[in-house]
C-alpha cells in the first residue's frame, strides 16, 4: 500500500507538472509569435522610411538573411523580391496584408507562404508612391522554443521529478504510519484524534467486529460448557439405571433371590431399562432440536386435534393417577411442524399428570388471538417454587429429584418443550402458587 500511494502521488505531481509545462510553453509561443510580429513592424516601419528616401537603391543595400522583402506597387504587381524571381511571382493584389496595407496603410497576417511553403509572418506598409513594401519572416517554430528552452526545462524537470519523489516517499509514511499504528486491541481509542479523522468509520467497523468476535467467542465457550455439562449429566443419569439393573442381574445370577421375589426384581429391571429408553429418545430428540430441527417438516398443523391426540394417549397414565383431563378451546391451524408440537402438548400434560394430586385436575385451553394462539395447561397439583421458576427449563433440573425420579421423569421434558416452542418462535411462561397448582402459557406469534 505504501508502494501505490508513494507512485500515485510522484506519478500525479509528474503529470501535473507536465501539462503545466505544455501550458506554459503554449502560452510562450504564442507570446513570442506576437513579440516577433511587433519586431517585424518597427523593422518593416524603418523599411519604409529607407525606401522612401531612397527607393531600390535602399533595398540592394539591405542585409536580409531572416527576413524577406517584397515591394509592390498600387496594382499588385511584384517590383522587387529578396528570395524568389519577381517575374514568375504572381501579382499580390489579393494577399490579405497588401490589401489591408493600400487601404490602411498598415496590414499584417500570418499564413503559409505558397511561394516559399513555410508559415510566415507578414507586414505590409503603404509608401508615399501609393505602393507597398512587405516584410515576411519564418514564424517561430514551437519545437524551436523548446530546443532553446530544453536546458532549463530538464533542470526543472529533475528537480521536480527529485521533490516529487521526496514528497511522495513523507506522504505515503504519513498517511501509512498512523494506520500501521493503530492499536487492534483497542481501536476506538484514536476515534478523537486528529491524524485519525478519515480513518474514524474503519475503527468503528474494526472496533464493532471485534466486539462481535468477542462475543461470538463468548457464546461458542458458553455452548461448550453447556455441551461438556449435559455429557457430564448424560453419562451420569445412565449410569444410575444401570448400575441399579447390573445390580439386581448380580444378585439373580448369584441365586440370592427366593423365587417369589424373582418376578418383582424382573419389574424392577424393566422399569430401570424403559427409563433408559426414554432418557436416550429425549437425548436423541433433544439433539435434534440443537441441530436446528434441520429434517422436519414445516406444514399448517391443526394445534387442537393435536392436543385431543396427546390427551388421548395420556388418558391411561391420567387414570392409573386419577387426574381428570380436560380439554376446552376452538380448533384452529397454525404454521408449524405438527411432530413438536405434539411434543410440547405431550410434555405439558405429561408433567401436569405426574406432578398433580389424588383426584386432581388438568385442564388445556387452546385460543386464538387475533395476533397470537395460545396454549394454556393448568393443574392442581404440586406447583413449583417461585424461586425454581428460572431453572425448570434447564437440562436435567428437577425441583424434587426424588419424586421427578419416582415418577420417571428425566429432567429433559421442558428442555424439549422450550426449545420447540423458540423454534417456532414462540414463548413460554410458567404461574401458578406452590402448593397449589401451576399453569403453562404457550404462546405462538400469528
Ligand atoms: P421431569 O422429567 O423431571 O419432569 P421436566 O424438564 O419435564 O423434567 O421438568 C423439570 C422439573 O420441573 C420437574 O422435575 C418438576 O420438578 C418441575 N415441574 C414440571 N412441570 C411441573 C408441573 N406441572 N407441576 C409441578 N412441577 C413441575
């Protein structure tokens, strides 16, 4: 970058410098064309005089290397030539100084010289006689300008290629160091200063990723921690079904069971491997949801004939619990994909049964806003503690270990209840007084 401006700035001061030069020179030309016409006059002016005094005899006697003369008379007709054969010149009535000489006395005019096929310039005076003597010169070529002018040109030249070199080497380090210079760590800190003005909207964008990269670090080490937790939890909530089932297999094999214990021992086992299963499908499904819910599909989904489905096929857990199941609401369709859906309604009831008392209720209420729908799911069971509210959602968080255990629960339900709602954009929020009942309120955005 140092490089491109230090070439842009000497190459930019170097054509600059050039066509001023052009300039000049034009404007000198022009300049010593004009200065040359007025010589030309006073030397055409003294020429006249001689000739009036003298008439040929004055123009024999004339030294005339640069200038060529011409006398005419008041016809035209050519009397005396300096540099061509005056009886082979055609009359010069017409040329436009002799005209302008016969009519005003004086004329001028530049103009390429058929006789002699160079620009010449051209003055013309009237003599007492009535005829007319012509001075002519080569006008000044521009290249003969600038063959007289190449010396000081070239010394200028250098000097301003040298200055321009010099300059364009500072220039470039002064717009480079500042940037070289800036503090990545923290960029906003040149924000006020001087040499940093142009450069402000870069810091800001440097400054504005960086706390974006910050953050992004942040969130992927938070995820990680979570990631390393949840394996942490999984591998200890496996651990405990099967240390209980290796257990009562050891005492089996080792014959240490009467035979009338035998069959409650096999339950035992089966109830610890069917918490199993449901502890790896709500890992499996609870993986899938952190993986985006990539593979489902999204469709209009009728939510109440979903939930009729979930409460039927918790009515047999409902009973074995007697808690009486209630569903009230209108029927209506949202965008959505119907399998999580399912498992949010399944989940809510679910909780709502096992967490409810003797001869308890549950009652689902589905509704539709103009703007949201709304799921809500009321028990009058054990409630949840003000103070557990934040935490239920969290993997693997139980307010009572003991009875979520007892009940068969894996402490991953809400987990998968909330990451199906946010994928549907939507929220839940938990009421409800301890002791006495809790309710859910699921909403989704129309
Ligand atoms: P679990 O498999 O233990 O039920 P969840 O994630 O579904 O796990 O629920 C987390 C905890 O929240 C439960 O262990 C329970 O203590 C509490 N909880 C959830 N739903 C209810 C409810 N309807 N009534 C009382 N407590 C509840």
């Amino acid at each position: 970058m140092n490089k491109k401006i230090f070439n842009a700035i000497w190459i930019v001061a170097i054509v600059v410098f050039l066509s001023s030069l052009i300039f000049i020179l034009g404007v000198s030309y022009d300049y010593f064309s004009k200065l040359q016409m007025r010589q030309l006059k006073v030397e055409t002016e003294l020429a006249v005089q001689g000739v009036n005094m003298s008439g040929q005899k004055y123009l024999d006697t004339l030294e005339t290397k640069e200038y060529r003369v011409t006398w005419v008379d008041a016809n035209g007709k050519v009397l005396y030539d300096t540099k061509a054969d005056k009886a082979k010149m055609e009359n010069h009535f017409e040329r436009e100084e002799i005209k302008e000489a016969l009519d005003k006395g004086y004329g001028e005019s530049v103009r390429y010289s058929s006789t002699l096929a160079e620009k010449q310039l051209y003055s013309a005076m009237k003599l007492d006689n009535g005829s007319v003597l012509r001075l002519s010169i080569v006008q000044m070529a521009i290249w003969t300008l600038f063959v007289d002018f190449a010396q000081p040109i070239c010394i200028v030249m250098l000097i301003a290629l040298i200055l321009s070199i010099v300059l364009a080497s500072r220039i470039s380090k002064m717009i480079i160091e500042p940037i070289n210079n800036i503090n990545l760590d923290n960029p906003m800190e040149h924000v006020n200063e001087e040499k940093y003005e142009e450069v402000a909207p870069l810091l800001k964008r440097i400054h504005y990723q960086q706390e974006q990269l910050k953050k992004d670090k942040e969130e992927i080490h938070k995820a990680s921690l979570i990631r390393q937790e949840f394996s942490a939890n999984v591998s200890h909530e496996l651990k405990s079904p099967l240390h209980a089932i290796s257990g009562y297999a050891e005492l089996l094999e080792n014959g240490m069971v009467k035979a009338k214990d035998i069959k409650p021992f096999a339950t035992k086992i089966r109830i610890e491997a069917s918490r199993m299963t449901t502890l790896v499908e709500d890992i499996i499904h609870l993986t899938k949801l952190d993986e985006g819910g990539a593979e489902q599909v999204w469709e209009e989904c009728d939510i109440y004939k979903i939930a009729e489905n979930a409460l039927d096929s918790l009515i047999s857990f409902a009973d074995e619990k007697h808690v009486n199941m209630e569903l009230k609401g209108e029927s209506t369709t949202m965008y959505g994909v119907s399998k999580l859906l399912y498992s949010v309604i399944y989940n809510l009831c679910d909780n709502a049964i096992k967490y409810n008392v003797e001869n308890g209720r549950v009652t689902v209420f589905v509704e539709s806003l103009e703007d949201a729908i709304i799921l809500r799911f009321k028990d009058t069971g054990v409630g949840i503690p003000d103070d557990a509210k934040g935490r239920i959602f969290e993997r693997f968080y139980r307010v009572d270990k003991s009875r979520s255990k007892e009940v068969g629960g894996t402490g991953l339900g809400l987990s998968i209840v909330k990451h199906a709602v946010l994928l549907h954009k939507g929220d839940i929020k938990v009421t409800g007084k301890y002791g006495e009942g809790t309710e859910f309120e699921v909403r989704f955005p129309k």
